[in-house]
C-alpha cells in the first residue's frame, strides 16, 4: 500500500476533515509518512475563505511537484470545491476532489496505488464519479454517470491552456448529507488537545461568505457519536477536548428528533469523563443566558467565547447579511461578562468591507473600544467569487483596507495586554503543552481556560493539570510558578505528548 502525507489549511472543520481522512487510509492499510518528501501521495486539503488562502495553496502545490516530479498530488478541500479548473492545471495534479466526495479519496487512492500513472484529462471539466474509480482506462463513461460541476468561477479566470490537466472529481455539495469526522490529535498543543468537529456546512447566508457554497447545508454528528468520539478520546488520556463546527450554534437542527447544542454540552458533562471542553466559536446568537450559565455552573467548560462580530457598525452589518445588530451583540458580551468576568471574549472583525465609510470604521473601534473584547482575529476583506459581495461596486481601496487593519489589530494588542495585566496575582488551572517555537529553557508552555498563554516554570510533559501562581507578563504570555500540580497524572497520561 502507498505511503501518504496530508498537507493541512484553512480552519480547525478543515484540519478535522484531514483527520477523517487519515484514519481511513490507515485503516485501509496506508503508511503515514513523517514528511511529504517521504511520501508517494501527497493530500492537499486546501482553504478558500480569502484569495491569501488560494495563493497559499497553489504555491504549496508547485513546491511539492518540484521537490519531487513523481508524487502524486491529491488536491481537495474548499478551493477544490469552488474551482478545480484552477487546480487541475496546475503540474503534477493528478485528482481534484472536491468536499462534495473527499470521502471516496480513499477508494481514489487504490486506484492510483493499483495502476499505472493516470492518463491526464483531456479538458478542465473531465469529471469522473466515485463509482467509476475503478473501471478499465478503455471502459467509456456514460453521460449520465459523470458527476455533475458546479463551481464559482467567473468567466474571466478560467484557466489557459495547459499540457497537463488533472482529472475532477465534483459533484452538487448542497446533495451530501454525511459528515466527515475524526478528531484531530494536533493544533495549537501539539497532540495535547484535540479538536472534534460536530458539526459542517452552513445554512446562512451572509454576503462576504463563500463557505456555505463550498461546505454545503448543515449537517450534525448524532449526539450519541459525539459522546462515543469523547468517551474514547478520554479514555486515551486527553483531558482538554475543543468541539468544532462550521457554524456549532446551529448544531443538531438538523437532526430528527432535533437537538440543541446547550443539551449535547449536558449529556456530554453527564456522560463522559471529559475533564474539560472547550467551545471553538459561535454565533452571537445562539449564546443564550441559559448557555452562560450552564459555562458559570461548571470548572469542566473553558471559559472562552469566540463569537464572530464582522463590524460595529449597523450600516456594515445590514450590508452583509448578518442577523444581528451591535447592540444585540453588545448584550450577549455584557451578559458573558457580568457571569464570568475573567472570561476570554474574542471576536472575528473584516476590515474594509465594500462601502464601508471612516465612520462605519469609526464606529467598529469605539464599538470594540468599550467592551470587555481580550483578543480579534482581523481579516481584511478578500473578494470571493460567486457571493453577493463579490459583485459590489463600492470598493474600499487596498491601502485604506490595510490602515483599517493595523489599527483593528493594535486594538487587539492593546486589549489583549490589559487582559493580560488583569489576571496578575490570580491562580489559574492551566493545562501543560508540548515546548513550542516560543519555549524558553526550565519553563513549560500552559494553557488556562480564559485562553491565556501561561509559562510555569519548571519543565513538565504536557498534558498535566497545574494551579499557576500568575506573577507577571511579558510580551503575549503570563509567567507564573505552579503552586499546586496532578503529579500523580504522569502515570497515567497517554497521549503521545
């Protein structure tokens, strides 16, 4: 059997398909290999939220053929699913899958790994169903076999002419209704936390997005898998588990008898023997006060909200199809705050959407300015083919997007400082993380349940629980010594840390 890399991008739901991925080929008997130049297969799981993210990916792809002609190149993912054809000319290209069939790569891979170099398409849109994988190179394909394309592509980027063109494997992803998981044992801890994703595809549509269109509908994983998923992940050793989704508030509506996310988090508390969950993001509203206090009744839920916020300014938000207005938004921060008031609140902010004037900035600063935020993650605005704001007119200029950007993200910095600053002289229970690029010598890189970076000193394995003395900060970590500490849990931790 073939040995395979898989190359990751774009967002914990993607970094989780990669995940299912994995375990497949392995269970079908494929070798992992610890780098891609090892590799005979190399999975690129692309991204598409911004033009960076495809730029990213086409670059990776050229650097991958040119280390080594003979690998073979899976593309799939996001951008797979919105424009194979830009894909597919790309060399060294043999298959772009897109999302709708990431779950036949697997059989896709046999077929590669069983026969000799696949003959290149013979067009952009040389479409082959899953069903066909495996049928003789002479064995034509009927008409009504081939599954159909559809893309976001505008007519201007079309790719040219190319001497190579990989075959497409495509089909309507508003059809599936499965749900690709496995939990991924990597990330932000390396191997110490992984992220299970619940829930994919998303039912809004807000105009800047490009995701419902290349994820498809919501679709949920039945509670009783996702208890399942935690029992054995606890049982492995993990003790911090992040639960994932496209758009997770909106998790089980989907399901007959429908679930609500607030009543998973109650059987999983009842359950399992996860010691502590954390909540990936989530709309503005679906954080209920009932949410909340199920957050303030309980050590073993993070206190960390990551809610997408997009713009302070109601004119903005009108624009692009959001289903809320600043001051709903600005209750559900107030009501986090008010029950737990060291809590992590992050945001998402797009700087420079089209028409957005200096007073809708204006007004997103001072919005942000007041309330109790402790970190953003600033996006400035990327054109996505095929959605409503795409075709808008009103284009903020680049070097104005960019200045909107660095004061959005110094704005950040400086409530991320003062969140920082606050937590001095309290105790924290912080969980340890594998040393990171970061790492300093007798010191061990933590994580608290209001997200904050924490260096204990001393060295420790990760994955250990520890009350932290916080002592003072210094640049984007808290430093402190470790007052009381799990030992006994060296024994028994398994995760490979």
């Amino acid at each position: 059997m073939p040995s395979f890399f898989i190359e990751q991008f774009g967002c914990r739901a993607t970094q989780a398909d990669g995940a299912a991925l994995e375990r497949q080929l392995l269970d079908r008997g494929c070798t992992a290999a610890s780098a891609a130049a090892a590799a005979d297969i190399i999975v690129v799981n692309t991204c598409t939220v911004t033009a960076s993210a495809d730029a990213q990916a086409r670059d990776a792809i050229r650097k991958f053929h040119a280390a080594n002609p003979a690998v073979r190149l899976i593309v799939t993912g996001c951008y797979a699913q919105r424009a194979p054809e830009e894909l597919a000319v790309l060399p060294g290209v043999s298959w772009v899958v897109g999302n709708s069939h990431k779950p036949q790569i697997p059989q896709l891979i046999d077929s590669l790994s069983a026969a000799a170099p696949a003959e290149t398409a013979k067009s952009a849109n040389d479409f082959f169903p899953a069903a066909a994988l495996h049928s003789e190179p002479s064995e034509p394909l009927s008409s009504d076999s081939t599954v159909p394309f559809h893309s976001f592509v505008a007519a201007g980027l079309a790719p040219p002419a190319a001497s190579h063109l990989g075959k497409i494997l495509i089909g309507d992803i508003f059809d599936r209704t499965e749900l690709l998981s496995a939990p991924v044992l990597g990330g932000e801890g390396h191997h110490t936390r992984p992220t299970l994703k619940i829930q994919d595809g998303c039912d809004s549509r807000c105009s800047y997005c490009v995701i419902p269109f290349v994820r498809g509908k919501s679709r949920s994983l039945p509670p009783d898998t996702v208890i399942q998923e935690i029992r054995q992940l606890s049982a492995a050793g993990y003790r911090e588990i992040v639960l994932s989704g496209i758009n997770l508030g909106t998790y089980g509506r989907d399901l007959s008898p429908r679930v609500e996310f607030e009543n998973l988090l109650r059987r999983i508390l009842g359950e399992t023997a996860v010691e502590r969950l954390r909540i990936s993001s989530i709309e503005p509203l679906d954080v209920t006060q009932d949410l909340v206090e199920l957050f303030a009744g309980t050590d073993r839920i993070a206190q960390h909200f990551h809610m997408p916020l997009q713009s302070g300014s109601d004119r903005i938000l009108a624009a692009m199809h959001r289903w809320y207005r600043a001051e709903h938004y600005a209750r559900r921060v107030e009501l986090i705050h008010e029950r737990l008031p060291h809590a992590a609140i992050g945001a998402d902010v797009i700087a420079g959407f089209p028409g957005e004037s200096e007073d809708d900035h204006a007004a997103t600063l001072s919005f942000i300015e007041r309330l109790p935020f402790t970190y953003l993650h600033v996006f400035s605005f990327s054109k996505r083919p095929g959605t409503k704001a795409a075709s808008l007119s009103n284009e903020v200029p680049g070097a104005t997007i960019k200045r909107r950007a660095r004061e959005l993200r110094a704005l950040s910095e400086k409530k991320s400082a003062a969140f920082r600053h606050s937590q001095i002289g309290r105790t924290l229970r912080v969980l340890t993380l594998r040393p990171d690029d970061d790492s300093r010598s007798n010191t061990t890189p933590t994580l608290s349940s209001n997200y904050l970076r924490v260096r204990m000193d001393g060295t420790f394995s990760a994955n250990l629980w520890f009350d932290v003395q916080v002592a003072g900060a210094e640049g984007t970590y808290l430093g402190g010594t470790g007052i009381s500490g799990m030992q006994g849990q060296l024994a028994q931790t398994t995760v490979n840390a």
